[in-house]
C-alpha cells in the first residue's frame, strides 16, 4: 500500500466521528441519491491534486489536496448540527495532525458551507504533506 | 437530527381540525361543493397540484398546494368587510403553526383571490405545504 493510501484510510477512520454514519472513498462527485437518510451524516472523501512542494536531492516535500464533503439533514432555521459535526471533525484532526504517523501534517486549510433545504454540505479542504523520495512516492 | 416527515393524509388532516377549529365540521369539507344548508361562512379544501424532488435514496422534498376556498353571504352592505373578517381568521389560524404540527417545514400562503356575487362572496387561497416524504 501506497503511503497516499495510508493517508486517506487514517483520514477515514478518524472523519468517522461519533456523528458521522458513513465514510466513503470516492474518485468522482458522490452521487448522493444513491444513499438513505439512515446513512447520513455521510462524508465523502476525494483526492483532487498532487505535487512536490520542493525539491531537495532526490527527495521532495508532497502535497496531496483532499476534499471531504460533508453530507447531512436539517431543518432551515436550526444551525447547532452544522456546528457539532464541524467541530466534531476539526477536533478529530487536530487531534491526529500526523494521520498516525504517515505524513508530516494533514493542514485543514478551508472549509466552505453549501446545499440547500433539506440537503446541507460542508466541504473540509484539507491538505496532507509528506516528504518522499521522488522514485518512491 | 431536527427532521421530520409527513403524509399527504396526516397534513390534511391538520389542514381540516384547524379550519373546523374556526368554523364547524359541517361548514369544512375535503371537497368542493356549493354551500347548501350547511350555512355560511364554509370553507371547502382542495388538493391541486404538488412538485416533488428526490433528496436521497429515500427521501422526497414535496412542496404540495392546497386550494382553500371560503364561501361568506352577506345581505347588507358590508360584504366586503365579512370576507376580509373571514380572511384574516383564517390567515391567522393557518400561520398559528406553519409546521402543520410537526409534519412541515411551512405553510405559505401563496395568493388569495376573491370574487364578489353579491350577497355571496368567495375567497380561493393557494397555499403551499412544504415537507419530506419518505419512499
């Protein structure tokens, strides 16, 4: 298994917070109506780029973008499970900045609310870097 | 989670025991008819159309309209003022609880057009209910 790998199956296990009912993989945009209620709060989690920072020798500082989008329910004028699940999450990733010891930092550099009534999103732009030789990584 | 589901039937319901609560069960009815011996004023309730979108695998935003049609007869002179009495309690009473008790997440009161024919009057409101349905 690819270091990038072991990144993204950390990330998964620690995105399933208390809240959070379901955590998937996904390489395209996640076809929401394919899942049910029960399933949400539901976290998709999807590569988007790779690069090398800098170069030192033959090794290099990566940079992976990920994006988790966050799906759940809720009423229009209620904000307190956006709130909890946010915090939730934020929390989950401080508490594991290394992904166990994978990568150098996983940096959560963004995080930008969507949807609409009854369907809400909240994507976590979230950057994971590791230094690798550039043969190997 | 702060969601909640309704029916058709449940909502209608509701619709129903708030209209009677202003009149009485024989002035309200589930479908369209002239008054008749029943006496005025008298409302009468009619499902007309609704838009459904698919949410998740399971789930279903409805927003359903409702045509209520109030019927007032007034001899006198004041039959405007009678439908406008009419029309704010019944107004009123549907803004009481948008949720339909539980069951929506609003009631909008959509338009409400009138007709005068003396000594009769009819009010037509459209009112939309918006809620999730389950599959």
């Amino acid at each position: 298994m690819s270091l990038r790998n072991d990144c993204l199956t950390r990330l998964a296990v620690i995105l399933a917070s208390d809240s959070i009912n379901t955590v998937v993989q996904t390489e395209d945009e996640l076809d929401i109506n394919l899942y049910t209620a029960a399933q949400l709060p539901l976290i998709a989690i999807k590569s988007i780029e790779e690069e090398p920072d800098y170069s030192v020798g033959r090794h290099a500082l990566w940079t992976f973008g990920i994006v988790s989008k966050l799906y759940f329910l809720d009423a229009r004028d209620t904000y307190t499970q956006k709130e909890t699940l946010v915090a939730e999450i934020k929390n989950a990733l401080g508490a594991d900045p290394t992904l166990d010891g994978n990568c150098e930092v996983a940096v959560l550099t963004g995080i930008m609310d969507g949807g609409e009534f009854p369907l809400y999103t909240v994507e976590f732009s979230i950057n994971i870097i590791y230094e690798k030789h550039i043969a190997t990584a | 989670m702060s969601v909640y589901y309704g029916t058709k039937e449940t909502i209608i319901t509701n619709v129903y025991n708030v209209l009677v609560s202003l009149y009485n069960s024989q002035t309200v009815d589930r479908q369209y008819v002239e008054p008749g011996n029943y006496g005025y004023p008298s409302i009468y309730i009619n499902d007309t159309s609704q838009t459904r979108k698919r949410i998740l695998k399971d789930v279903v935003l409805i927003e359903w309209t409702i045509n209520l049609v109030l019927f007032v007869y007034d001899e006198g002179s004041t039959l405007s003022t009678t439908i406008n009495t009419e029309l704010d309690r019944v107004c009123d009473k549907l803004k009481d609880d948008p949720t339909r008790g539980g069951l929506a997440y609003n009631t909008e009161i959509e338009r409400i057009d009138l007709e005068f024919e003396k000594p009769h009057a009819v009010a037509l409101f459209t009112i939309k209910v918006i809620y999730l349905g389950q599959k």
